[in-house]
C-alpha cells in the first residue's frame, strides 16, 4: 500500500519547532535534599546536635556546670539507663520493642543476690546464674515473636508482669542490705566501685597526707579529692563501642538492620530472620541481667522494690528514641541511644542546677521525644 506523501510532509511540518534534546532525569540538589540524605545516613547527627547545643544552654545559664565533678555525676546516673538503652536498641532495630528491659534488670539482680545469701552460693556464680536468667528470658521473649508471630507489645507487656509478680513471690520483698553485700558479697557491687582521677592517694599508716601529692589515676583516693568515675561507666561505654562496630561491621548486624526494615526481603534474600529474632532478644535480655548488677553496685543493695522495674523501660525507650533510632526499625545506631541518654542526664542535672521545678525536666523531655520523632518521619519521608 503506497504511502501518503501530504501526510508524511504534514508530520515533518508538525514536528518543526519541537526540542530535539534527550529526555534526562533531574536530580533535586537544593541544601534541604541534601541535609535530609545526609541525616539519613548519620542517624546519631541529630542528637548529638542536641547535645551539644544543650551543654553550652546550661554551661552559660547554670554556675558549675562545667566543673570535672558535675560531669562525672551525669554519667554515673546514665549507666544504668544506657545499659538497658543497649538492650532496647537491638530490639527496636527489628521494629520490635521490649517493655521487660527493667523488670528482668530487676529480676536478675534479685537472683543473684538471693541465690548468694539464701543458697549459700559463691557470689560470682550467683552472677552467672543471674546473667543466664536474664538471656533466658529475652530468648523467651524472642521465640514468642518469632515463632507465634505475636507482636512484641503485648509479650512483652505479658512478660513485664509475670516477671515483676515473680520477682516479688520469689524474693518475699526481701531487700539485702548494703553491709552484708559489702561483708560477704563483694563482687556483687564491682561495678559500684570507682576510680579517681588527680585525686590524692589515701597515705600509708604514719605517713602525713600533706606530703602525699595527688595522682592521675587512684584506686583508693582521700574523700573530697579528685574526680571518681564508677566501674560501672566504664562499662556502658565499652558495651556501646562493641555493639556499634558488630551492628556497622558484621554480617549479623546488618542481618539485624535488613529483619527490621523488610522482613519478608530479608527472609527472600536468604536473612534467617526468626533465628535473628531469637538472638536479638536473647541478647538484650543479657545485657538488662548486666543492668541489675551494676544496680546492685550502683545503689548497694539487692532490692524487689527498686524503681528501674517500673520506670526501666521508659527511660529506655526514650533514650532510644531521643538518641534517632527509628521506633518503625531498620534505622538508627547505639551512638545515637548513647547521645540520647546523655541530653536526658544534662537535662535533668542542668534544671537542678538552675534550681527550677524538677517537672520541667519532663516537659522538656516529652518535647524531645515529639521533636524526635517528628525528624525521623521527615527523613524516612525523603529517602522514601
């Protein structure tokens, strides 16, 4: 069939005028895209910001603040709290979440202590059946996720409860007391124990402690010298570098990023995602048995009634979540919890300091985890 010679001439007609580019795609630029990206891939950026900015607040607008003492202070009051900040990281990076962090903290530290002064056990078995305990608990926690497909609230909300009612059936609401654990137990408060930095070493017998000069580092420093920083903070932040490089430089740890940004991916990708589960709760209930011992150090005692029970596992989740860890998973690092702990301990130590209602610290508080919360969602927005 012959072509259409007036109709071929009044295509080329129509096409004249037209751009005779390639299409390309366009990639926004603009600072906003770019900041966005780069708190996508910084997630531990945002809090320390915070941080900072609130040091310099309260180091102009509180006498003191500044002082080597102050600083020790927030963090031995954030060791704890970082502890369990560290359990409940790994289980929110599987867009989980584990309400028990602190009654299992509690828990474990009341086995330890009741199975040293009521069994007759040596306190540093005692220790490791505590800590056994406490990752039992977690793997318990963890098969329940994974395996009966029930959503982490409500075991862990289930679990939180059975373990407060059994810490207080088993222990009787028996408190050991300081001086017993110190006469007869002292590993059980090792964590408690600190070491001094330009403080004076306490002088040998007859010896004058004017003429004693004062030492970077002592063990055993004169009351009122120096600057003490407990065992225990020590601790937390080896706890914090270790999880940082196995969750950035393993294999495990980005099997722990891929189950909670798509766990059905992460399953198809060959990820065995329920045994990551298991192992992600198992772990974090270790490292709450780990909580309940520097507890027993950090307040002397071995108590059923001690607060972290209750309060252990808010203080947690808002470390983490003030600290960037995305609450829908797969996002966030353990610096970041790290960070978030510390702008709750400036807070708290510097309105003290300023001398206004203590309730303002938790108004400020609940401002930063809707402020964190609502930067999470725009990034996860963009990079989306």
């Amino acid at each position: 069939m012959a072509s259409d010679p007036r109709a071929a001439s009044s295509f080329e007609e129509g096409l004249k005028g037209a751009s005779e580019k390639v299409a390309e795609f366009q990639h926004e630029t603009d600072t906003l895209k770019r900041l966005q990206h780069w708190l996508h891939q910084t997630p531990s950026a945002v809090p320390l910001i915070v941080l900072l900015v609130s040091l310099v607040i309260f180091g102009v607008v509180a006498d003191n603040f500044f002082k080597a003492t102050t600083l020790s202070t927030i963090l031995q009051q954030i060791a704890i709290v970082g502890i369990l900040g560290c359990a409940q990281t790994l289980v929110i990076l599987t867009a989980g979440i584990d309400l028990s962090v602190g009654a299992t903290a509690v828990f474990s530290s009341v086995i330890m202590g009741q199975f040293t002064f009521r069994y007759g056990l040596p306190a540093e078995l005692a220790i490791v059946i505590g800590l056994a305990c406490g990752a039992a608990i977690g793997a318990v926690n963890g098969v329940l996720v994974a395996y009966m497909r029930l959503p982490p609230f409500i075991v862990t909300l289930g679990t939180w409860q059975i373990i407060l009612a059994s810490n207080f059936i088993y222990s009787k609401n028996e408190t050991i007391r300081s001086s017993d654990i110190e006469a007869q137990a002292p590993a059980l408060r090792f964590w408690g124990e600190d070491v001094t930095f330009y403080g004076t070493p306490r002088p040998a017998e007859g010896v004058d402690p004017a003429s004693v000069q004062s030492a970077f580092v002592t063990l055993d420093a004169m009351p009122g010298t120096g600057v003490k920083v407990l065992y225990a903070v020590f601790l937390l932040i080896l706890l914090v570098a270790i999880m940082a490089y196995v969750l950035r430089s393993t294999a495990w740890g980005r099997h722990v990023y891929a189950t909670g940004d798509d766990p059905d991916a992460a399953a198809l990708a060959g990820v065995p995602t329920k045994k990551v589960l298991i192992q992600v709760y198992a772990l974090a209930g270790f490292f709450c048995a780990i909580a309940g011992w520097v507890m027993i150090g950090r307040f002397g005692s071995v108590s059923p009634t001690a607060s972290t029970g209750q309060l252990g596992n808010i203080q947690s989740i808002t470390a983490v979540v003030i600290g960037g860890i995305s609450l829908f998973g797969g996002r966030g690092s353990i610096v970041g919890m790290f960070f978030g702990a510390l702008i709750v301990g400036v807070f708290e130590m510097g309105l003290r300091l300023v001398g206004t209602d203590p309730q303002w610290t938790f108004f400020l508080i609940g401002v930063l985890i809707i402020f964190a919360v609502a930067v999470d969602q725009w990034i996860r927005k963009v990079s989306g």
